[in-house]
C-alpha cells in the first residue's frame, strides 16, 4: 500500500516513484491500483513507470508493473556452476532435447550452457562453435569437430570475447545457438562486460535458432551492458520459478518458453 501523507499538495514526480518502488516491493501492481492510491491519473502512472524502467527499477507487464532486482554483479565462475544447480541440470536435459545428429551448434559461456556441453557425447556428428574454454576443454576429447572462436580471454568467464571474435564467428552459419546471461528484462539481454556483450550479439546473428538457458533468478535483473534484445530470441528454457507476467511478455515477442 502506498502511504499517503497529510498534505494533499501535488507531489513531485521522484516522490511518485519513490512510493510506486515501495508498492512494488509487494508484488506485481496494476496502473489502476497505483494510479488510486497516489490520486493521480493513470497516464502519470505510466510516464513515471517509463522513468523507472530506463532506470532499470522497474518493469511494466500488461496492465501494471514489477519492480526488478538491482545490483546484478557477475560471480566467479565456480561460484555461477555451484548456485541453483539442479534448476541448471534440468534446463540442460531439457535443450539436449532440442539438439540433432549433424547440428552445427554454438555454446555460449555460461554456467547452464557448459551443463549442456557436458551432455554432447549423447550425440553424434556434431560441429560445435564456442568461445568457452570450459566448454572446449569438456568436447576436446568428444569426437565432435570443434571450433573455437578466438579473441580476448576473459578470466572471469573463461571466454574469448571482444572484437576479435568476429573474423570466425562472421563466417559462420549456426543451426542452433545456446546462451546463458546474467540478466534479462523487457529491454532485453545484459552482461557485466562489454566485449562478452560484443560477442553475444555476433552469434546471436549469425543463428539460425537463438536459445537462452536461465533460471528463473536471472528476470527482471539487469546489468550494465546490453547484449541483445528480446526480439533476437527464438526459445527460452528456464525452470517453473519463472513468473507468470514475464512468461506472458516472453511470449508477446513471438518467444517459446519452455519451463522445467
């Protein structure tokens, strides 16, 4: 409930969203809710939401609005493969399904995506596009062919990223690209890293389907750098934590949502 004071002076439009963060902070509102409570028409509702998503604050669904989680920091990788473990393991299982004898295939750096790699022997005739070590070091040994994209390594995810990705990744045609990312909102895709980011968009155009495997931890999160928009998405594999107001965005934007 948004608190209303004494005074019925006109409050101003960062007092306005001050009070619809704290609404938020309850769940998911309806512009009539917050419009009533804060007696101001609905149209100043939704000028004040668009505010607060620019901001990453919060994030409108149909008919009202959630607030989004701040603060998105990227973990060390052993940190992102030990947390939600089991939501991972099944989102894996799960986009194995999707992978066929004689696919070319890209894998993405992500925790998720190497809980996928470590699934590939269930295959056959693969060829395999990466920019993950982690990845590489699970397939070298696989019998698929595999081919890594070069560029910069990145300690933090054990990647190669950055402009030096695209000499490979340029001339290449995938079947099948498989994401991981550290948030994701209505705007789309975010990374800590802008050279991650740089990559993430290359291979999001050079697929010819766009998968993303998340937990359901990672909506409504953003973080500094956008690396691809929703639109570039053609399935999201996530787990039955997924909230039903992001599903049904997911879905406005022609996405398939798969829930584990």
């Amino acid at each position: 409930m948004i608190q209303q004071g004494t005074s019925q002076r006109k409050l101003l439009s960062p007092e306005r969203e001050e009070r619809i963060l704290a609404a938020l902070g309850d769940g998911v509102r309806t512009i009539a809710e917050l419009a009533g409570e804060l007696q101001v028409s609905e149209a100043t509702v939704r000028r004040d939401l668009q505010s607060l998503e620019r901001r990453a604050l919060a994030m409108r669904v149909h008919g009202g609005a959630i607030r989004m989680r701040q603060g998105r920091a990227e973990p060390l990788f052993h940190e992102k493969t030990g947390h939600r473990a089991g939501e991972k393991e099944r989102i894996a299982e799960r986009a194995l399904e999707l992978i066929e004898e004689n696919d070319s295939i890209y894998l993405d750096g992500g925790s998720t995506v190497l809980a996928l790699a470590r699934r590939l022997g269930a295959r056959r005739h693969l060829t395999i596009v990466t920019n993950s070590l982690m990845a590489a070091e699970e397939l070298m040994e696989s019998g698929h062919r595999l081919i890594l994209l070069g560029g910069e390594f990145r300690p933090i995810s054990r990647t190669l990223v950055g402009p030096l990705t695209a000499p490979v990744g340029e001339a290449l045609h995938i079947d099948k690209a498989f994401f991981g990312t550290i948030g994701i909102t209505a705007d789309g895709l975010s990374t800590t890293d802008p050279g991650e980011a740089y990559t993430k968009k290359l291979m999001l155009r050079r697929a010819h389907k766009a998968i993303l495997l998340a937990d359901s931890g990672k909506f409504g999160c953003a973080s500094l750098v956008a690396s691809g928009s929703l639109r570039d998405l053609d399935i999201v594999i996530t787990d039955r934590g997924l909230s039903p107001e992001f599903a049904r965005l997911l879905r406005r934007n022609k996405i398939e949502v798969v829930t584990q």
